[in-house]
C-alpha cells in the first residue's frame, strides 16, 4: 500500500455491508460480502476479508487483518497490528444457551457478553477457536485449529486443544531459540528475557 493511499478513504465493496453507525479508517479495505456491524470502530490501513463478520461495537486498532470468514464477535478487541486467520471464531457466550430455564427464547437482555481482547501484534492462525473471556498477549501466536481456553502470554506459542504454550515467537514470528536464561529470534537476532519470575506474564525484548 502506497503512502498516498493510507490516507485515502477507506474502500469498501459494494457487496460488503458496512452499517452507517460503524467507523471505517483510513485506507482500510472491507472486501466483498463482509459485514460490520453498528458502531464497530475499525482503525486505518486494515483489511477486512471477504465474508468477514465484525460485531456491533467490535474494536479494530490500526494496520489489522481480519481474513476471509472469520467471525468476530463482540465485545472483541483487537490492538493494533492483530491478524486473525481465514475462518477464526471468536466466541461471546460464557453460558450458551438458546433459551431460558423456562424454554422462553433468550434476548439481549438475558446474557451478558464477554469479550476476546487481541494484544498488539498477536497472530490467531486460520480455523483457531478464542473461547472468551480470553487475552491473546502481545506478540504471541496461536497455531492453527487451536482452541483457546486460558489466556496466552506475550511472545507464546501456543498450538491444540486445548490450546498449550510449546514455545516463543518473536516481534518477526519466528520461533525463539533458547540461549541461557534468554531466547534470541533467529531472524533478527533480538533477545528476549522473561518479563518477571511468573512464566504466565511472558516475555520482552531486552
């Protein structure tokens, strides 16, 4: 994408249907049959694939990818730099459940969404599964197919189901290669320690 046409408007096709309430950033694509939904807010240089799905009042920060047919759903977050796979599912329901304990159909004021919220740079692979309330921390990597349960340190990858840290990815995606009590990205040759004592809080580039 050329500098002139990150600050152009946002492209939108004609088959896509972006609801008047939504707030579409500059230079953003929303391609063929995706929907966004009222007062979703995404940010400039985005794209959003075909047959996307991004729910009312779902925030996109800037230079994110949505690929083709993933399902997000709100309250999702996403920071900016997050890539979401072709066909990802982001739930919204702790307790799914179509009807009430009385068999009355449930409505909008009988469940309480919960959210996916996605760290900057975090990658979720194609068909992978967020089952919220969970955070994908900054940086990390879900494999693909992988089913989330728990919240996923800064930097882990995390592979399965249910979905397990196997290991470090770094800013490049690349996976780190332990040296010492630090691992270094075989790419770029950063080095990244711990960030405190507790594995669970990930790591940082040092």
């Amino acid at each position: 994408m050329t500098l002139e046409e990150t600050h152009a408007a946002p492209r939108i096709e004609p088959s896509a249907d972006v609801d008047e309430r939504a707030v579409i950033g500059a230079g953003t694509l929303v391609w063929h049959l995706a929907q966004v939904r009222e007062h979703a807010r995404v940010g400039s240089e985005c794209i959003i694939g075909r047959g996307a799905y991004v729910g009312p009042g779902v925030v996109v920060g800037d230079r994110c990818k949505i690929q083709n047919h993933a399902l997000v759903y709100e309250p999702a977050v996403l920071e900016d730099g997050a890539f979401v796979g072709p066909a990802v599912v982001f739930t919204n329901d702790y307790l799914p459940r179509a009807v009430n304990p009385d068999g009355t159909l449930k409505d909008g004021d009988d469940w309480e969404a919960v959210g996916v919220t996605v760290r900057t740079g975090a990658s979720i692979g194609a068909r992978a599964v967020c089952v919220a309330p969970v955070t994908i921390g900054a940086w990390a990597m879900v494999a693909a197919g992988a089913v989330v349960t728990r919240d996923v340190p800064d930097h882990a990858l995390v592979v399965g189901v249910p979905a397990r840290r196997v290991g470090w990815v770094g800013h490049a995606g690349a996976p780190l290669v332990a040296q010492g009590d630090a691992w270094r990205c075989p790419q770029t040759g950063t080095l990244y320690v711990r960030r405190s004592s507790n594995e669970d809080d990930g790591l940082v580039a040092s």
